[in-house]
C-alpha cells in the first residue's frame, strides 16, 4: 500500500480522488475519510465537514482502525482511497488478482456473482444424473468411484459458493435465484441418464469440457474464483479419467457393452460441446468477460480445444463421433465441426430440456428437507457461541 499512494500525489491524478467524489456528493453530507494518513482533505470539502480516521495518520482527527472507531454523529458517505483506487482495470492488465476489499466496477461484480453462482448451482444439481447411477453400479469398486466423484462436485459446489459469497450476496439468495429460475445451471445436466455408459460419457465428455472450461478460469482475475478454480482441476482430472476408463472398457467389452457405449456417446456429444455456451458473435457476456479477465478464453476457442483433444481418445477406443461434418482441417490445425443445434441448446437453457423440471424440483425438495440440519447448525453455533 505504501508504495502505491503517495501522500504528495496530488487527488487529480487518481481515477477516483476527491475531485471524482465531491460533485458526488452533497454540500451538507458529513464525510468519513478511512485511511486519510495526515490528509489535507479537511480545506476540501464545504464547513469542513470531514472527518478522518487512520491508524498511522498522526494529524488524523482519530488514530485508530474502523473497528476501534466511535463517534457521536452518522456519516452521510464514507470514502477508502486505497480500495476505490487499487481495484482499477490497470490492476487487471497487470494482472494482478482482483481480492474481495478490492474496489471493483458494479458491473465487474454482478457479472462475477452470475457466472460463479450458476457454475456452483451446476456443480450441484450435476450430481444428480451420476447419482442415479450409484446403486445401479456394476460393481463395488465402480461404486467407489463413482460415489468419490460424485462427493467431489458437491465440494466443487461449496468452494464456489464461498467464492462468490466473497462477493457480498449470500448462499440463500443464490439458492433463491436458482429455486425461482432467476439463475441458471448447465445445460448438460438437464438430460438423463439411461445406461452405466452414461456415467462414462460423462466423466469422459462433461467433465473433459469441464477441464478445458476450468483450466483457463485458473487465471481469472478475481482471486477467491482462481485459487478455487486450481483446486477444483486437480480433482476434475480424476472425474475425466474415471469416465474415460469406464468407456474404454465397455468398447473394449462385449458386442453389447460397445454398442451401450456407443449409444451413449451419440447422445451426450452434442450437448457436451454445447456446454462451452453460444458463438462467441452470439455471446452478449464475452465482451466484458474477457476485457475484465474474468475468461481468458472465449467460447468458441474453448470448444474448438476440446473437440480437437476429444476426437482422438474417441478414435483411440473405437468409438465414433456423432458428426459427419467432422473432419480435420490442415490449415487449421483444428477439425472443423457440424453445425450446433442452437434451438434445441435455447430450449434447454430455457427451461424445456428433458429434465429441467425434474432436476430443480429434487434441488427444491432436498433444500427444504434439509431445513432441520441447517436450524441444528445455527442453535449449536448459538449455544456454543
Ligand atoms: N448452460 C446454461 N446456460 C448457459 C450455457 C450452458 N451451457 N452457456 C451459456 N449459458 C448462458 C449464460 O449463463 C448466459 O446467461 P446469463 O446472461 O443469464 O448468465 C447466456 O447463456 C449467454 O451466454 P454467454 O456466453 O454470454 O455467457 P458467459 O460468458 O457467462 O459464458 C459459460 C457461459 C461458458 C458457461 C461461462 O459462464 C463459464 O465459463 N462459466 C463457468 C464454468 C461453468 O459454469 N461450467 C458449467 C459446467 S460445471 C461442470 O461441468 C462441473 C463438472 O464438475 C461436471
């Protein structure tokens, strides 16, 4: 902090000085200057009517911190130059990481709270379709497995939510949102799943789409949605390959077991590349995803890596990709693809896939069941308080 504001410097040079926040303000507002060091603000402002407080500010009307601090009279504002100057778009073009104190634009905020709140409510309604399989299980050690991953997403769940209750909202509104179809969730999830090989299309597909979607979010520029996007990839990486297991062995397998995996793949192709959202020319939010490093890749280039990784371990097993249009571009280096299906992608995001209703109303129905171990929760924490 030291070696960011200087004292000397005058207010004019920073983006947000008193000279930005006086015309905010009104003639008669009483202002609290947090952190005004020895300050010259007190000429600034109309009848002086500024007070300030900093713990190493020896000129300062109370040296002390914020939460030492008492005072007779109400604040109509309250201004902090290190946070509304330090969490500037500067900051993120040196890439440096965005922290919940950090001063951040309205829009920086809200757009972090949608995307990392609907990523969270997909990490726990996408344990449903794995969970219907976990008493069908072909064996015990498949049933290990599969119970690990699936605990795994409802930990995926819970980092994000912390993240982005960093944000200032918190995991009832979330589920709110969620519960009144204001948020959204992953498209993917909304399809069901009808064989054991569907557990291997998507530990394999979905969770391989997941990667490359995650591996980039590793460098956003929000801090708490980085380090829990580095923690989550580790674990993802075992999702993709319990899955691809499950799938080699099954097309390795009997006629049967090929054709179940076979089958599976055909359904689960389209809707796993659908999962990296619309073209990039029909993405309304990619603009200030990128030039606010929240995406440091967009969509198009996301799915583009995938397929290209995805078509060999397909070719490697003896599977086929569901797409006559697929073929490999030489010029590209990349394969290029058939045309998505946006109606049936729209549908499914709106509300009218195959499992829409069912996936939120299991969501509802364990969130009100579990009413009572949230209540024991808060009297233990009162009673222990
Ligand atoms: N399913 C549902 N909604 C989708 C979607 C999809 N596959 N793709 C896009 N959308 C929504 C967006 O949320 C946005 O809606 P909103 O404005 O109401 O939020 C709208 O469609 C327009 O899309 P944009 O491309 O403009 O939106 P984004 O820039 O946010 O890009 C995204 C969409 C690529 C999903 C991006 O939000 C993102 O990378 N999110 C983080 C990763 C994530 O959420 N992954 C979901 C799967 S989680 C998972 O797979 C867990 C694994 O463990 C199984």
């Amino acid at each position: 902090f030291e070696n960011s504001w200087n004292p000397n410097r005058s207010h004019e040079k920073y983006n947000y000085g008193w000279p930005f926040v006086i015309p905010k303000i009104s003639e008669s507002a009483y202002v609290l200057d947090v952190g005004c060091h020895t300050d010259s603000a007190h000429g600034r402002l109309p009848n002086n009517r500024v007070y300030g407080i900093d713990p190493a500010g020896k000129n300062a009307d109370f040296v002390g911190t914020i939460l030492e601090f008492e005072h007779p009279e109400k604040f109509d504002v309250a201004v902090s130059w290190g946070a509304i100057n330090f969490g500037s778009q500067e900051k993120i073009d040196a890439e440096k990481k965005i922290e919940p104190k950090d001063w951040m634009p309205d829009g920086y905020r809200s757009h972090l709270i949608r995307q990392i709140s609907q990523h969270a409510h997909s990490e726990i309604i996408g344990m449903q379709p794995e969970g219907n399989w976990i008493t069908r299980a072909p064996s015990l050690r498949a049933k290990m497995i599969l119970l690990a991953k699936v605990q795994d997403e409802a930990g995926h769940g819970l980092y994000l939510y912390s993240a982005c209750e960093t944000l200032g909202v918190t995991r009832d509104e979330l589920n709110k949102q969620l519960h009144e179809g204001k948020a959204k969730y992953s498209s993917i999830f909304n399809y069901p799943t009808l064989s054991w090989a569907d557990m291997g299309a998507i530990g394999w597909l979905v969770d391989g789409a997941a990667i490359v979607n995650q591996v980039s979010l590793q460098k956003t520029s929000y801090g708490p949605y980085s380090r829990g996007m580095i923690k989550i990839c580790k674990e993802e990486s075992f999702h993709q390959r319990q899955g691809y297991e499950i799938m080699t062995e099954m097309a390795n397998g009997t006629k049967e077991q090929k054709k179940m995996a076979q089958d599976a793949l055909n359904r689960f192709w389209w809707p796993s590349i659908m999962m990296f959202g619309p073209h990039d020319s029909d993405s309304p939010r990619t603009g200030n995803a990128m030039k606010w490093k929240i995406k440091r890749k967009t969509n198009d280039e996301l799915r583009q890596n995938f397929i290209d990784k995805t078509v060999a371990q397909a070719d490697l097993i003896g599977l086929k990709i569901p797409d006559p249009d697929l073929k490999w571009n030489e010029e590209r280096g990349s394969y290029d693809f058939g045309e998505i299906d946006w109606d049936e992608f729209w549908n499914v995001v709106n509300g009218d896939g195959p499992c829409n209703e069912q996936r939120l109303n299991h969501h509802k129905k364990a969130h009100d069941d579990g009413e009572w171990v949230r209540d024991a929760v808060k009297a233990y924490a009162k009673k222990s308080a």
